[in-house]
C-alpha cells in the first residue's frame, strides 16, 4: 500500500506560536484549551507545568495566565484583569482580526453576521466584541424569517468553508442594502483543506489525525469523507485499526491544525507496519 501525506497539512503558524509562548511562559495556567490536541496539552502540563482549567473561577495562585489560541470573550479578559495575574496573550492573530471587525463595525452601528458554531470557544469571543446585534449561523436559511437591518458587516469563523461562507454572502447581498464582507476565514485552513481534497479524491482509506474536540480537523475529515468513503478521524496511533488497510491501494494522511508533528509520526510508522 502507498502512503501519502497531504501537501499542506498539521501545525499552523497560530497554533505553532502559541505553544513557542507556553514553553517560555512555563508554570502558568490557560483558560481553556490552549489549542485543541489532548497530547499536546498533555506534554505542556507535564515538561513545562502549563495547565489547563475550564474558566477564571478555577484560578487560586496561579501567578501568570495564558489567554488560548482560539481568544476568550470580552468580558472574561476584563476579569481576568481585574486578578493579581501576569497575562500572556496567546489568541492567534487571525481570530483577533474578525474580534477588532466586530468592535468596528458594531461601534459604527452595523449589527454582524457571524458564519459559525455558536457554542465555538473562537465564536463565542468573536461574538463578544459586537455592542449591536449579533446573529450567528451556520447556513442562510436561518436568517429567514429575520428581519434584517439596512447595514450589516459578515465575518466568519477561522475554520469554516469559504463555499458556504459566499452563499451566506450572497444571500445578504439580495436582502440588505449595504453589506461589509470580511474574509477571516484562515490561510492555514484553506491550505490544508485543498490538499487534502486532493488526496481524498485519489486515496482509498484517508486517515486524519486531531483532537476530537478540534473544529479544524473535524472539517478536514468531512472533506476527506466526501470524496473517500473510508476515511478515520483519530487522536494517536493506539487507534488504528488493522483492517481499515486490508486490501487498499493507496492512504493519505493528513492532520488537523493543532496535531504535534510527533504525533503524526507515531501514526505514520504505525500505518507503515499495516502497509
Ligand atoms: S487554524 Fe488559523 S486561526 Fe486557528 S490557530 Fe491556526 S492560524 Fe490561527
């Protein structure tokens, strides 16, 4: 069997950034995943003592926090500037980008569409900087039955298909009058999703590697589906399957935006014994 990586494929530049920080901050403690990779976080908390706790009630004396890739909302970096505590500010620069749009663009009375999941970490900081209206969506049909305003800007979540986002576009551009577009969707994202669109098409088992929990890698296995029945999300190597080679010609691999590069090691060696 042939293996193949994707042209495009694993650690993006945020998620890089964010763990170069966390190494050198070292002792400290994120709010929320600092990135989504349950291994990686793993290895932070046990060689450089950065731990992980669900929000800012859980810190007690911790001395230096680090806010995660994905950004936290509004409110919470106030209180968390309110605490006797060092910040460090991991959010990678593409989600602060639709953040400082949405304080805009609400600041000059246009109310926004977010193209995204709701209960997203990113989504949910994102949605924080807007004072007007928010709707938050993740396909057209659900602005409908709203009444829509004469202004409105359009952002979307880092992670999401730039395909959907432009009919969400189009659909506002028949129904409102002044429409501001802003493209944040991610290079990263894109990159890896083209790559593994190719791959899929000419692969007959892909496997994808990512935490669970990570909406980037989520997208790139439903891609990956779309043109390769047999395709496997999966966290590490522990998960293989021997059978999902049997017979196959050729697998592509690829890997979510917060996989550790050792990681898809461990899972490429392990695909080469079944191979
Ligand atoms: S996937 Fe994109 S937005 Fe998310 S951390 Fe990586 S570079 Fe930033």
């Amino acid at each position: 069997m042939e293996i193949e990586l994707a042209k495009s494929y694993g650690f993006c530049f945020g998620v890089k950034r964010a763990i170069k920080k966390a190494e050198q901050i070292k002792d400290a403690a994120t709010i929320g995943p600092l990135i989504h990779n349950n291994e990686e976080i793993t290895r932070l908390w046990k060689n450089y003592n950065v731990k992980t706790l669900e929000s800012i009630d859980e810190l007690k004396d911790e001395k230096k926090a680090i806010i995660r890739t994905h950004g936290i909302t509004k409110q919470d970096l106030e209180d968390l500037k309110r605490k006797n505590i060092e910040i460090f500010d991991a959010t990678c620069p593409f989600v602060t980008k639709p953040q400082k749009i949405c304080e805009q663009m609400s600041n000059e009375g246009y109310e926004v569409v977010i193209f995204g999941d709701e209960n997203h970490p990113e989504v949910k900081g994102v949605r924080s900087y807007v004072s007007t209206k928010a709707y938050v969506v993740l396909d057209e049909k659900e602005l409908l039955d709203i009444k829509l305003p004469s202004k409105i800007a359009v952002v979307s979540q880092t992670t999401k298909k730039v395909e959907k986002f432009m009919e969400i576009v189009n659909f506002l551009m028949l129904k409102v009058k002044e429409v501001r577009v802003f493209n944040t969707i991610c290079d990263a994202t894109f990159k890896n999703q083209e790559a593994i669109n190719e791959l899929a098409k000419k692969s007959d088992v892909m496997v994808i590697v990512g935490g669970k929990n990570s909406a980037n890698t989520k997208q790139l296995f439903l891609i990956a589906k779309n043109y390769c029945q047999d395709s496997y999300l999966i966290e590490n190597e522990k998960e293989i399957q021997k059978e999902w080679f049997k017979g196959k010609e050729k697998c592509g691999i690829s890997a979510g935006a917060s996989t550790p590069d050792w990681v898809i090691n461990l899972v490429l060696e392990k695909i080469k014994e079944y191979a």
